[in-house]
C-alpha cells in the first residue's frame, strides 16, 4: 500500500536533509520500490511527482510522470497525467527569477 512509502520517504528526506546530506537518491530509491510494489497505484505516482515538483527537481517528477503515463494510469485531476507533464516540462523551460 502506497502511504507508508510515501511517509517513508518523507521521514527519510527529514532526517537527512538536516545533515547536510545528499538524500536525493536514498529517497528516490524508496520510490523505485514503491513504483515496484505498487505498480498500478496512481494516486503514489501523483505524490512522487509532487514531491519531486516540489523539491524542485522537475527531472525526477517529469520520469515518474512519464512511467506512470507508460503504465496507463489516472489520478484524480482533471488533465492526469498528461497534463502534469506539460505543466512540468514547461517549469523547466521558463527560467526561475533569481531569488
């Protein structure tokens, strides 16, 4: 079931953030286990690709909405899938004001 991943995951990127830490691939490999397990739970697929979007790293969110696309899957907004990957790969074509 996908939650205790998902809170895995976070709790993961909680504890290793706060070190300074590279978490990025320890987290993503949860979510390559999850993705494993849980192949055809779309509502995971959204949360790994909000996760990623918000994190910043539109490459990761952009792979796991692709995969989740490959597998046919739906979640519950409007445009799925598909719409997540146009908004993302535009994210990552416009340039983000320096901050």
């Amino acid at each position: 079931w996908s939650p205790p991943f998902l809170e895995f995951a976070k709790r993961y990127h909680s504890l290793h953030s706060q070190n300074d830490e590279d978490w990025r691939p320890g987290v993503d490999k949860i979510f390559r286990a999850a993705v494993d397990q849980c192949p055809a739970d779309g509502f995971m697929y959204k949360e790994i690709c909000l996760f990623w979007e918000r994190e910043g790293d539109f490459g990761k969110a952009v792979d796991y909405c692709q995969l989740a696309l490959s597998r046919s899957l739906r979640d519950d907004t409007k445009t799925g899938f598909s719409g997540g990957l146009v908004r993302l790969r535009r994210k990552i074509q416009t340039p983000f004001p320096p901050g």
